[in-house]
C-alpha cells in the first residue's frame, strides 16, 4: 500500500432500483479504495450486487446516495457525454462476451476507443498494433474477430482495454465464456499486465479465478462481506493454446 | 472531415452486409425520386412542345376573333360570332391610322369533306389570302400557294396539306389533279411542306382555297373566321393589339370596350395560358410522384429502427468505450443518408432515362433541367436525414448498461 491518492474512492455507495411499487436495494453503503497498481478480484453470487457496482466503477451508472471518484474525477452528477468521456480516458473494459464489433478486424477493434477519443490515425494504428502484440496477437492484427477462437477474442478485447492506457481496467466476468485452458492464459495476461504497473478490477463468481488477484473483495446482499490481501495469489501459466 | 470520412466508409462496409435489405430500402427512394423526375421533366417536355408548336404557327402573330354579339339580353358564344368582314381586314390593312402592322390575314376555316372520287377525307378547309403563307410561316413544297390573282378571280383551285395528300393522293403528284369539295370541283395547284408534331390541332390536314371561293362558293358566308395580323416586330406586339382593338372599336362604333364584339389575342397569351395549365399539370403529377418518395422515406425509417434494434449491443458498446451521443447520431444518420443518397443518384438516372425513352417515343424534346436533378439531390439527403433523425436517436439515447445486456 502506498500513501498516494486512490485511483478509486467509493464511499457509502447506495444504488436502489425503485418499480412501481418495489424498492430493491441492489447496493448498500459500500465504501472502499483501490490504489494504483492493485489487482482486485470482486468476488460473490450472482444477485449479490457485483453487477451493480461494476456499473458504477465502470461509470456506466451513478449511484443513488454516496460518492464515487475514479483518479480524483468524481462521477455522480456528471451527464451522459462526461461519463462517456470518463470511460473512454480513464477505463478500459473487458465484458464476459468480448463484445468486439462484428466483421471487423483485431486491429479495427483496438482502435475504436482511440478514435473515440480523437487520436490521429497514425497514432491509433501504432497503439494498436503495440497492445496487440503484447497480449501475443502480432500475427492475427487483420483478421476479422469472428475468425478468431473466444480466447483470441479476449486479448483483443484485453488490447482493446489497455489502448487509452486507462487509470483502471475493469474485467466482468473475463473467463465466464472461455474454455478452462484459454482462461489459464488470460490470467496469465492479466498478472502480466498488473506487473507492468496497470490497476486491474475484476468481477468474477469463480474462486479460483478471484485466486489470482492480490485482493479479494466479497459482497453478498449488497453488502462487502469481506475486503482481504491475497498474500499467495495463484500463478497462472501462460498457455500457447489459445496462440 | 477526417471522421465523417471514416463513418462513411464504416457505414458502406455495414450497409454491405445485408445488401438485399439495403436494397429494398433504397427501391423506395429509387422509385420515388425517379418518378418526380421522369414526370417533371415529361412536363417541361409536353409544355416544350407545345410553346414550340404555337411559336411554329408565326411570331409576332395577333389574331382578331369575332367575339360575342349581344341581342338583348342573349349573349352569344364567343367565337361564334358574325361580326368580322372582309372590309375590317382591308381597313386594317390600308389605314394610315395602323402602323404597327405589317400583314393582315383575313380567314375563314370550317371542316369539310374532301374527295378524289374514288378517296376521301375530312379536313380544314382554310379560306386564305397570299398574305396567309407569310403570316402563318406556310411554305410550299410543290407547286404555288394561293395567289392575290386566285382570290380576285374567285378561282377554284386548292392547295394541300401533306397529310391530305398522303391520304388522297398515297401514289401520284397531286399537282394538276382536281379534288371535290361539296359539288365543286377544285384544281391543285400546290403542296405545303410538313410543319410536323403534335398539337392541338395537325397543321398538315388541312387545305387552303381563295377566301374569295371559300365565301362564296364553298361555304356560302360573307363573314370571316378570323384576321391574322403579322406585327412590325416582337416589341411592338402590345402597341399593335391596342392600336387594331381601337381601330375596330371605332369601325364597329363601339364605345364601351367592354362591349367590344370582338378580341384580340397574341401567340404570347396563348403560349402563357398553355404553360400555366401544362404547369399545374406537371405539379399535380410531382405531387403525386411526391407521395411515393414520401412513403420511400418511412421505408428508410423502418429500416433504420430495425437496424438500430439489431445492433443495441453494438451501440452499448460503443457508448462504453466513450462514443458520445453525438458520435452516434451521426453515424446512424450517415448510414440513412447514405441509403437515400444511392436511391437519389439511382432514382435520378431512372428518371432522366425514363424521360429520354419518354422523348424517344414521342420524338418530342427531351427536358431535363440541372435545378431538377440538383433539387433531386437535396430532397434524398433532406429525406435521409428527417427520417433517419428519430432511429438516430433513439440509438444515442440507449442506455450502455441496458443495451450491453441486450440479447
């Protein structure tokens, strides 16, 4: 741990789903920090909340009540462009389905986030052909995503995070749809990459994939039920499976 | 400039992947711009031919018609009436009191059978002076036209229109040949050339004896059809129809021009009226041809709202990664656009080949005007962009949240 500010403060956290007649409460005063440079597993159940305030790190939702800032910019009352700006700086996402544009290739889909945030062609082709490469995809710059297997597809995605070179990437769920033997490898990148100094917040059900994060947040009923140092995370081995 | 260029080509590779889709979209647009064009130009055609119909009947032409006469409190027809004489015709022609005038056309017209003996037809028999030919631009082909001699002399000769003789005379020289109009027997003396085209009425089924012969033999009546005045020139048209309206008003002892039992009217007035009807025509039709690009448009909508439904998960992605609202309203309006810009382009060469094709078979002029084609092209963006406004936004309005969920 280090005295510097966090790359994430969230305090007392609330998020409440209101229906007609229903009040859910989905968050309930959750506060904590990340610093730069941690790898953090959120781990808990399905209908625990993870979702909800995967949302709200990634800036994809404010919260109800409490205070959320990511790398000293906070995020409550911020509209819909700001908070699009937000993720396009300050985070790279990688979702449990990829999500990479169709019919599109690995390069094209790095570049995306670059070129929302206005960067010259040049310099989004450069970016992206450097982050391809260090999640091992050099040779498979032009082909279209949906020629690629999922554990590809997860290091473009991978790339495609890091391209903006974010304060934080944000993983949800990033091995939920990919053979077991890919996984290993994806972690492997992840632990990687968390060398090289970047802050990693990964939601995932799957102890054993938590294992490998060196903090483990874990919230049930909306609530953090236990915030604990990993002192022996799990080494992955770098597979050459998915290569 | 640098990212519409990349939208666009995006919005091509995206269009490309379901291309009878974009197909059936763009049709709409095809169709609808195709026919405003075809059917505005078959207007500019029809009204191209007309002018040019009327402007071939003589420039700087005055006609004087008999107007109604008024026998208390019956009014009669107009046109119909008795009131123009050959000594109307020959004062015009002779007052000192007239000098815008340059040639004066007495006439009578009435339709008439016309037969060889073994063939026959039914035609306008003009009753013409000289001065008709030079008035009404008629040139002769064959033979003579009708003589200042003719028409003193009272002689029955007859000079045909090339209509009448291919229907009469399908394999010989009619020149020297006698025709028979009623009882009488006339000789041919000439054959006009084709004045051609279409019109009102064929120029070409016609045939010309001495006005004298006409009134007194053929048809029994002292009074004239009308007079046909050539004016000095094309500046002093208006001149010349106030000064032969008062010199009539005069001779008839009218004062009241109100009453006057006669009018006058220029080629101007009829090539005004012509335009202005062949106008409202052409704009009923556009209208018309308007409607089908309306409901080429909401096709294009109907599309883009299918399109932005299939790809909510795109969209939600592309918001997560930092695509602001704007970002993607332009790239879902440049894809609608896009589509209504190829229907534009397609729909205009539709339309001005239709419109060639069109000329072709009507041998009439073919009309295309720039400011149509240039309006076509405004009108296919303006469209794409009105429709494709409302699925445009609603895809920027998505939540990243709901949308990345989307299945």
């Amino acid at each position: 741990m280090t005295t510097q500010a966090p790359i994430i403060h969230a305090s007392h956290l609330s998020k409440i789903y209101t229906t007609e007649s229903l009040e859910t409460i989905a968050l309930d005063d959750v506060s904590f920090d990340i610093f730069k440079g941690e790898f953090v597993a959120i781990m808990g159940p399905s209908g625990s909340g993870k979702s909800t305030l995967m949302h709200i790190i990634g800036a994809l939702d404010v919260p109800t009540h409490g205070t959320y800032e990511i790398d000293g910019q906070s995020v409550s009352h911020l509209s819909d462009d700001k908070l699009a700006q937000i993720r396009n700086t300050k985070i790279g996402f990688i979702f449990q389905a990829f999500n990479l544009l169709p019919r599109t290739s690995s390069i094209k889909n790095v570049m995306l986030p670059l070129r929302y945030a206005g960067l010259p062609i040049a310099e989004r082709e450069e970016r992206a052909k450097k982050y391809l490469e260090m999640v091992g995809l050099g040779h498979r710059l032009y082909h279209m995503s949906n020629q690629l297997s999922g554990g590809q597809q997860q290091r473009v995605a991978i790339a495609r995070g890091l391209a903006m070179d974010p304060a934080l990437l944000l993983a949800d769920e990033p091995t939920g749809n990919i053979a077991s033997a890919q996984a290993e490898g994806i972690m492997a990148i992840f632990q990687e990459i968390h060398q090289h100094g970047h802050t990693i917040v990964m939601i995932t059900h799957e102890p054993d994939i938590a294992a490998h994060a060196g903090r483990i947040i874990t919230i049930k009923d909306g609530k953090i039920i236990e915030d604990k140092i990993n002192h022996h995370p799990t080494l992955a081995k770098k597979d050459t499976v998915g290569q | 400039m640098e990212e519409i260029k990349e939208l666009i080509i995006e919005s091509f590779g995206t269009l490309a992947i379901n291309k009878l889709r974009t197909g059936l979209a763009v049709l709409g647009i095809v169709i609808g711009i195709g026919s405003v064009i075809a059917l505005v130009s078959l207007g500019q055609s029809t009204q191209q031919a007309i002018q040019n119909q009327i402007q071939s009947l003589g420039s700087n032409l005055l006609t004087v018609q008999p107007g109604s006469q008024n026998a208390g409190a019956v009014r009669g027809a107009s046109g119909g009436g008795q009131t123009l004489t050959l000594a109307d015709a020959q004062a015009i022609a002779t007052s000192p009191m007239i000098t815008t005038i340059k040639y004066v056309s007495p006439e009578l017209t009435q339709r008439g059978q016309m037969t060889t003996g073994k063939t026959n037809t039914n035609i306008q028999i003009v009753g013409a002076t000289e001065a008709y030919a030079i008035v009404h631009k008629v040139t002769i082909d064959t033979g003579v036209f009708i003589s200042s001699l003719d028409d003193a002399s009272m002689n029955k000769v007859v000079v045909l229109g090339p209509t009448v003789v291919t229907n009469l005379f399908p394999d010989s020289d009619p020149v020297g040949q006698t025709v028979r109009i009623g009882n009488t027997s006339l000789r041919v003396i000439g054959v006009t050339t084709a004045k051609g085209g279409t019109g009102f009425q064929n120029q070409d089924n016609l045939a010309y004896v001495p006005l004298s012969t006409a009134q007194n033999i053929l048809f029994g009546q002292q009074y004239l059809g009308s007079i046909a005045l050539e004016a000095n020139t094309a500046d002093v048209m208006t001149d010349a129809q106030n000064e032969v309206g008062y010199f009539l008003l005069d001779r008839h002892k009218i004062s009241d021009v109100t009453k006057a039992d006669f009018s006058i009217f220029s080629q101007q007035d009829l090539i005004n009226t012509v335009s202005a009807t062949t106008g409202t025509f052409t704009t009923l039709l556009s209208g018309i041809a308007g409607i089908s690009l309306l409901v080429g448009g909401i096709g294009i909508m109907n599309i883009m709202l299918v399109t932005v439904t299939e790809r909510t998960r795109e969209i939600g992605l592309r918001k997560a990664l930092g695509a602001k609202k704007k970002t993607i309203i332009t790239q879902f309006l440049i894809e609608s656009v896009i589509l209504t810009f190829i229907g534009g382009v397609i729909g205009i060469l539709l339309g001005v080949l239709l419109s060639y094709v069109y000329s072709l078979v009507t041998s009439s002029t073919f009309a295309v005007s720039v400011e149509s084609i240039l309006l076509a092209f405004a009108v296919s963006t303006v469209i794409g962009v009105i429709f494709g406004w409302y699925p445009a936004n609603r895809a920027a309005n998505l939540q990243p949240i709901e949308a990345l969920r989307y299945e």
